[in-house]
C-alpha cells in the first residue's frame, strides 16, 4: 500500500471488491455451519438434577 498510495490501492481492489465481498460471506456462512456441527456433536448430558456446588460422587482410584 505503500508502493501504490491509499488511492491506487482503492483504485486496484475497486472491480474485486464484489468478489471479495461474496467469497468472504461464503466463507463465514462455511465457517458457522463447521461451527455448529461441532457443537451439536459433542453436546453434554444434561442430568438436571445437580447444583452447582453437588460433587459427581465419582471415585478417582491409583
């Protein structure tokens, strides 16, 4: 940006900027959908019946 100005790199990127514009909305609609697979495969049990301070009762043996 340096070499071309702040006018020359505007003037440059001005006939890709719809291009860029619709690559960068493909790749966030791709990158939320990855997002929420994740998350949909790794969900918790949900036990509904423990506090917040109620320990699991799980014994660690050596």
């Amino acid at each position: 940006m340096v070499a071309i100005g702040t006018s020359g790199a505007l003037d440059w990127f001005a006939p890709t900027q719809p291009l860029l514009a619709v690559l960068s909305v493909a790749f966030l609609a791709f990158a939320l959908r990855q997002r929420l697979k994740g998350i949909a495969a790794c969900e918790l049990p949900n036990s509904g019946s423990m506090t917040a301070n109620e320990t699991e009762g799980a014994t660690i043996e050596s």
